[in-house]
C-alpha cells in the first residue's frame, strides 16, 4: 500500500503536471504542442430496449392495449374533395383511418394594386399606405386540406408518394404550443 501511495504522491522534484499524466494515461494524452488531449469519462448510459406488442386482439383475452395514433395533414386535394373520398381511398389501400375532417379552404387576402379615388383616399397624399387600412376581400383557394387520424402502424403506407396523387401534399400534422 505504502508503495501506491509514494507512486501516486509526487516528490518535489517532479512537476504536477508530470504526476497527473502519469497517474491518468489512460484519460489525458500529452501532445506535441505541450497541450493534454482530454477524453471523455461520462460513460453513455444504455436506454432499455423497448419493444411493442403486435399480436391481435381477440375477444377472449383479458388484457387489451390502446394503440399509438399518428395525425397527419393531407394538402392539395381538389376544392371538392369530401372527407368520406379520402376514407374511402385510403381504406381500399388498406389503411383504417380513426377520423377525417376538412379544415376548410382558408382564404388567402386578395391584394388591391389599384386604389379607388374618391373612397377614403388622402387628397395630400395619394399612396398605396391608404389602401393597405382597407380591408381586403378574401379569395378562396383552389384545393382543400384534410386532418387525417391513422394508426401509427400506418404512417409508413400513408407517407408513401407512389399512394397519392400527382401534387398532393402529405405532412405529419403541425399542432400549436400551449400557452
């Protein structure tokens, strides 16, 4: 033990900085510009496996699990497109959607290039700054967007290109923070 300890306990002779690279090779690492390499001691922690049951439900078993739904935004559609159309369709490609609803054509503001004299205009100054107070009318977009519920399961089917039409848009959907 004495020996350790007269191993570890430097004499005056030798500089603190030679003791500590002697006692810790293993972690510093003297370069040639008289700079310690310092590697990492936090040893990364391991997440357990995480598994998810996959057998199918039947009537006579007395532990029953809730499945992971998934909410994606599908854009793009035709302005007339019903929500029942987009059921249909994905459940003849075989997937099982929990709820769809139309989110309405938002109306995208119609901007006035030309402001009409005679109605609120500045006689001083005639700019596009009196025109910008008024309010606009909207314009209605051409295509509709869907919030569609699918199984988790699912999302890989549904996220499919080769699934949807040419120009539809199909992205996970985006939900507000909470205040």
């Amino acid at each position: 033990m004495s020996g350790e300890l007269s191993e570890i306990i430097p004499d005056h002779s030798v500089s603190y900085s030679a003791t500590v690279k002697s006692t810790n090779e293993n972690i510093h690492t003297a370069t040639t510009d008289g700079f310690e390499k310092v590697s990492s001691r936090r040893h990364k922690r391991q997440r357990a496996k995480s598994i998810t049951g996959c057998q199918p439900r039947s009537e006579t078993d007395s532990l029953q699990g809730v499945r992971k739904k998934a909410v994606i935004c599908v854009s793009r559609l035709y302005k007339d497109t019903s929500a029942e159309a987009v059921t249909s369709f994905l459940a003849s490609n075989g997937i099982r959607v929990n709820l769809c609803f139309n989110v309405g054509s938002r109306a995208t503001p119609n901007y006035i290039d030309n402001p009409v004299s005679g109605e609120g205009s500045n006689t001083d100054n005639d700019t596009n700054d009196s025109v910008q107070d008024k309010p606009a009318k909207p314009k209605p977009r051409d295509y509709c967007t869907m919030r569609i519920c699918v199984f988790h399961a699912d999302i890989d089917k549904v996220m499919c290109s080769e699934l949807w039409p040419d120009g539809v848009s199909v992205r996970p959907w985006a939900f507000k923070k909470r205040q």
